[in-house]
C-alpha cells in the first residue's frame, strides 16, 4: 500500500491493461457489488495483482470498503499487500 499512502501520482507504467475477466471484476467492486464480485472471482482464474487505470487494485478497493472477506480471499488467491 505503499503507493497509496503516496497519494499517487500514477503513472501508465503504474497500471496494466486489464482482460475483460478483470474489467468485470473491478466494476463490480465499485459498484459494490461484493456478493456478485466474490462469485465472479471463484468462477475464474483471473489475476489479482492488477492495476486498473486509478492505480487501484482489487485488494485495496475490498479493503478500503471494509470488505474482509474479500480481502481474505484476494490475499488467499496471491494478492500482494504492497
């Protein structure tokens, strides 16, 4: 979380370009969607340690909205804390 804590700014290198499994992942956590978002995430083999285009991954979006069991489970799949 340490560029987080940074504030940003990010940069293209910061992010990566992200597979439609992905996308429909990220939208889903920011919608809030954490029931649909969890379900998702067991059906695919999609990568957790992505940036989208904020420099946001989906561990620090389930974490910032409080969502432990989320964060549980990103960690579980390999999700880096930093």
């Amino acid at each position: 979380f340490a560029a987080l804590a940074a504030g940003g700014p990010w940069s293209p290198r910061d992010w990566q370009a992200l597979s439609p499994e992905v996308s429909s992942l990220f939208m889903l956590a920011r919608r809030g969607a954490w029931s649909e978002m969890l379900k998702s995430l067991s059906d695919t083999n999609a990568g957790v340690d992505v940036r989208d285009v904020d420099g946001a991954t989906l561990l620090t979006l389930a974490a910032r909205a409080g969502r432990l069991d989320v964060t549980r489970e990103l960690l579980r799949r390999g999700a880096q804390v930093e």
